[in-house]
C-alpha cells in the first residue's frame, strides 16, 4: 500500500536520492552524461534541498511502499512558483516516479495529492512546466484536463530545453 507523507528534515537524504534517482531515470537517455550529471550536482545537492524544503511556501511528498522512497511530489505557491508567482495558484514543480513503479498509479496518487493541497490552500488553479519531448508526461496532464497555455526554458545543464505550461483550474 503507497502512502504520501510531507517530507521532514530527517528525510533530507532519502529525498535527495529519490531526486536524482527519478531525474535521472526519466531523462538520462535524452541529454548528455554531462549536462545530466552537472544538473544532478546543482539541483539536487543537500545544500539546495534542504534550502527548498526550508521554503514556507514550497512543500514536498514522498510516495512510500513501506520503507522504500518510490516517488516524490514537490509544490510551490506564491513567491516560490518558478514562473508566475500568482496568489491563486499552485505549482506542481516535480512530480517524479521510479520506472518500477510507473503503471502502479503513484503518479496518481501524487497528482490527486496536489490537488488535496490546493483545495487546503484555497488555490483556484494548479500549473505546471513539463518537458516538450516528454509526451508520457504531456498525455498524462492532458488526460487530467490540464491544457497548454504557454512555453519557458528550462536549463538543462548547457542545453537550453522547452518547457510547455500547462494549467487545470481547480
């Protein structure tokens, strides 16, 4: 049985294992070792980690299959959104899932999360980034009543990638 549970401090190293485990799993074959290893250093160090969950307006989920880390959730509001900073949304910033659970719903189950969230925040929309050449993720969010309503860059290493944003009001 999957369980979420908001990510402590105490969950820093699971957390960040669980980070680069699923980015790297979900993106190594579309990128160079490089620009991959040099985002897995910047982006999911201790230091920037614990930095993120000492965020009052971020917080994180982790999917549990009884002690084992098999997905993870984070969420952004106000100033914390990477992008439009509204006071009536959310933003879904990650939601990752290891390959040996996709088919299993975790992904579901964090996506449904986001949304109990939200309804707690008095968020009236849910938004999100999600890779251009990602159409797993794309059918998913589309199959969830998100549509796209605009494009950013999204840093991968030295490659500049296309992001599509995506939106569902709540």
């Amino acid at each position: 049985m999957i369980r979420i549970e908001q990510a402590r401090f105490g969950d820093l190293k699971t957390l960040q294992e669980i980070s680069k485990r699923t980015f790297y799993e979900t993106f190594a074959d579309s990128n160079t070792e490089k620009d991959m290893q040099q985002y897995l250093s910047v982006n999911f160090s201790l230091d920037k980690l614990s930095s993120e969950l000492s965020e009052t307006d971020s917080r994180f989920y982790i999917a549990w299959d009884g002690q084992t880390a098999v997905g993870y959730l984070k969420v952004n509001t106000a100033q914390a959104q990477s992008d439009l900073k509204e006071a009536h949304s959310l933003e879904i910033e990650r939601i990752y899932v290891l390959k040996a659970y996709h088919g299993k719903k975790v992904g579901q189950l964090l996506y449904a999360h986001a949304f109990k969230v939200a309804g707690e925040l008095g968020k009236s929309s849910i938004w999100l980034g999600v890779w251009e050449k990602n159409p797993r993720a794309i059918r998913f969010y589309e199959k969830n009543g998100f549509v796209t309503f605009g494009t950013h860059v999204f840093k991968m290493g030295e490659d500049e990638q296309t992001d599509l944003l995506m939106r569902i009001v709540t």
